[in-house]
C-alpha cells in the first residue's frame, strides 16, 4: 500500500508539473515587428541553446515577429556555416528566411567596418544594410555572439543605422572589463562602437545579479520540451534537438563522452545534402550507440535533462511583449501592466561608459539620456524557471507546423478532461489498460503514452474516427511498474491523463 500512494502521489505530482503554468496570448495581436537576428550559430552548433534560439524565432513569425534577415558565422575554413541550420528550418515550418554569412575575425579598432575582411563573409553586413534601407519602418535587431556585423554595419552607414534601427538586444554580457565576457570578449570593439556612439542597447547580462541588473540565464528543461515536439511537425523539431545535442562541441553527447577531438555529423546530414535535400537531415536514422549503457535519447530525456537559455527573453521584448505572472497564471501582453499580475522582468535604463581601455561603467539615467537598458527580473528563481519553461513550450507547441505546414494553435488541457470525457481504467492497473472518450464530430485523434522523463513509449492511434463513443486499450505488460502519461490529441486540441502500472 505504501508503494502505491507513493505512486499516486508522484502521478499527482506529474499531472502538477504539466499543468502548473498556463499560458494565455493577447487574443488580438499588433502587426508583426521587422526583425535582423544575428547569431553565432553553425553547422554542426559549437552550443546548441543557439539552435533552440533559431527554433523560437522560426514559430514567433507567425504573429508576432517578421524576421527579414538571419546572420549566422562561418567560424573558421572547413566547417559548415550556419545557412544549413537556415534550410533545415525553413524545411520544418514552410518559410524562407533569408540568411548571409557573417564577418569572420574580431573588429581590429573602434573605426574597423569590416570591409578588409573576405569577400564571402561581407553578406551579412551587405544584406543587413539594404535591408535597413528598403525597410519602410525602424527594425530591431538582436545579437548572441558578437555584434560585429551590427557595429561595422553602423560605420559603414551612421545616417542610414539612426534612421531605421529602433535597439539592438544582446544576449550575454556584463560590466567592468568586457574583455572577459564570453560574448562581448568575442569582439569588444563592436560593443564599444555601439556604446559611444549611443546606439541603443538592450542587454541581458549573465555574470550575476547586482541592484542595477539579473542574471537573465535560465534553463530549457528538455524532457517536457520533447513531450511537446514528439506530438507535432512528425517529430522533426525532436530529430532537430537530437542532431544539434549529438554534434554540439560544448556539452553535446560526443563531445561529453569524449568520442572525438570535434563532432562529425553523420554522413546523410552533411551541410552539402541538407542544402541539397533538407529531408535528408530527417530521414537518418538516430544512432543508438550507448556509453557506459547510456544511449542519446536516455540523456536528453532524462528528467535532469536541461539547456541554458538567454535569447528567448529579447525575442519576447522585441516583439513588444511583456510577461506577467499570478495565481498560477501565465499572461503574454502588450500593455506595461496588468492588475493583479507581477511583470516578470523589465528592462532599465542606464549610461554605459567606456575608459580608455575596454572597462564599461553604469551610471543612473532616464529614458531620454540612457543608451544601455539592463534586464532585471522581478520575481523569484522557482517562478522565473518555471514561468521561462512554460512559454517557450507554449510558443513551440502553438506556433509549430504540422507535417502540412498548417498552424498548430491548438489547446492543450493537462486536467480538464470534460471535453471529450477522457477516462482511463483500471488506474492503477496490471496489464492492460483501456481509454474511452467522446466524439462529438468525426476528428482526427492521436493517442500517445509518454513515460514521466518525456520520452514517447508507443503510438496507439492515429488516424480519424467518426462521432461517438470510442474505448482503445493498451497492453503493457512487457512495460514495468512505474508511472506514465496517455495524451489523447482530438482535432486541435490534447488532453492528458496519469495512469499508474503496478505489477
């Protein structure tokens, strides 16, 4: 008896998990923002939070954020550039973003455009450039990485950058010696170009948390995540995080276990058959290999499993949405405030000065006299986490594309199961186990059963049934004891159940 409450209560506790933050959009939406993402991101990713950053971006166009140009780096001769990445999503959600190879090295000084360096790596700055000029209102921009391209976009054409930039976000960063930042030390001229010539900044920096600004680092939990994109785009957004994880160079699974001094890609996905054939990238099939009897999936699925993340917070702001937080809610709105709702996080405003050397200091300022804002989050950790994990899913899961390339908005009900009389039983059971809902009109129908890491265990069903009552069983008896979840996807909208198995 002590074993089955036990379950019971972790099943309660899964069903809370999946539950636990809601979120709600505007119901009507402002026009769509034009937006220049550049990104260190390449082909295989050296990090692969870069890859989940482009996946964002790709749903976000939906309604929200009209991307007219992607610049993505060619680190150094003899790896992928990042243009792969650019057809294998393109390929996912039916778009064509357009892309151009960024500037290779460092900016030698505060007055280097740039244009010394190779012919091939002057696309980004070229296209970024005519992009602002055919604009007919102000783009934002957004930089993880460095802000090269931006900063020696902006020597080349001061007049054209003041007239039609709104701010720039820059994921990563900090005061004092910039230098030994990640990010900013990736090119600490281009920062300093921007800052004293009071290009306006938006930064979410990531060496702490002081009275002027937080850490705005959080992190992806993945299994929930895959929960998610097992169900929608054929699994294709999965095989995404699986590849990336596989070949990233820090933290990735080749790399963790040591299999060779830098990640390969597989032979069917390499960067000329993905441009080629981007279904290629899809149809490899997942190399089960294991070390020490531990196989990909098992690691990106486990419940601990998880990524760091900083872009998502400027995509979001960029889009002139503001994430508000209470009684278990989750509200995505255009407005500065809601009542009876906490603002997750804002962005204030300060004067960003350099010394002689490469050492930013922050002074006090007003909107009007600022050229830095500085990201600072008004809740708690738990609810920051939990809150960042719940949008980003929600985006994904609403914005995503079926195998059609039809939206996905669909309606995700975690316990509320009224709508097709979802029931399940016996639960707890032995073996088999039976579901029975309600049809109110012929619908396509899915159901799935996920184990409580995220991971898909079997597809029961999938195609479509006429109105009425309808009973399916599954038999697990090759399954063990444990705890898993039935989610019973009808038309555009998913239910779900806990079930526990005891034998």
């Amino acid at each position: 008896m002590a074993n089955l409450t036990k379950l019971i209560l972790l099943t309660n506790l899964t069903l809370f998990a999946l539950s636990y933050g809601a979120v709600e959009f505007p119901i009507a939406k402002i026009a769509k923002k034009p937006f220049i993402n550049a990104t260190d991101l390449y082909y295989p990713p050296w990090d692969y939070d870069d890859v989940m950053d482009v996946n964002l971006l790709y749903a976000m166009t939906d309604s929200f954020l009209d991307p007219i140009l992607q610049v993505m780096d060619q680190p150094y001769d003899g790896r992928g550039d990042g243009s792969t990445w650019k057809y294998i999503y393109n390929y996912i959600y039916g778009i064509d973003v357009d892309y151009g190879i960024g500037l290779i090295s460092q900016l030698t000084s505060i007055t280097d455009n740039g244009s010394s360096q190779a012919y091939r790596n002057q696309d980004g700055v070229n296209k970024i450039l005519a992009k602002l000029s055919a604009s007919t209102e102000k783009v934002t921009l957004s930089a993880t990485g460095s802000a090269r391209d931006f900063a020696a976009a902006f020597l080349r054409d001061s007049t054209l950058f003041r007239q039609k930039v709104d701010r720039i976000y820059f994921s990563c960063g900090k005061d004092g010696d910039i230098r030994s930042d990640p990010n900013m030390g990736s090119d600490p001229n281009s920062i300093k170009i921007l800052v004293t010539n009071n290009v306006p900044l938006y930064f979410s920096f990531s060496n702490g948390t002081t009275a002027n600004y937080s850490n705005s680092q959080w992190s992806l939990n993945l299994a929930p995540y895959l929960v998610i994109t097992d169900t929608i785009n054929d699994s294709m957004l999965s095989t995404a995080l699986y590849w990336s994880y596989w070949t990233s160079m820090d933290g990735g699974y080749r790399m963790k276990h040591n299999l060779l001094e830098r990640p390969a890609v597989p032979v069917g996905i390499t960067e000329a058959i993905v441009k080629a054939h981007p279904v290629a990238f899809f149809d490899e099939p997942r190399d089960e290999m294991s070390i020490s009897g531990v196989t990909i999936d098992q690691e990106i699925r486990n419940v601990n499993a998880t990524k760091a993340m900083w872009s998502p917070i400027n995509f979001y702001h960029a889009a002139g949405l503001n994430i508000f937080y209470g009684g278990n809610r989750i509200l995505l709105d255009y407005a500065d405030s809601v009542p009876g709702f906490i603002k997750m996080y804002s962005f204030r405003p300060f004067r960003a000065v350099f010394d002689n050397g490469f050492n930013m200091s922050l002074q006090a300022a007003s909107d009007s006299t600022a050229n830095v804002w500085l990201y600072k989050c008004n809740v708690t950790e738990t609810i920051y986490q939990t809150v960042m994990n719940s949008v980003y899913r929600e985006f994904i899961r609403r914005y995503g594309r079926a195998p059609d390339n039809s939206i996905n908005e669909s309606t995700w009900s975690d316990t509320d199961t009224k709508g097709i009389a979802l029931d399940v039983f016996p639960n707890p059971f032995n073996s088999i186990v039976s579901i029975s809902f309600n049809l109110t009109v012929p619908t396509d129908v899915r159901i799935s059963m996920h184990d409580t890491n995220g991971r898909l265990i079997e597809k029961i069903q999938d195609q479509r049934l006429s109105a009425g009552n309808h009973v399916r069983s599954w038999n697990c008896s090759e399954r063990p004891s444990g705890i898993y979840m039935i989610t019973v996807k009808a038309g555009n909208k998913a239910y779900a159940k806990g079930i526990v198995l005891m034998k």
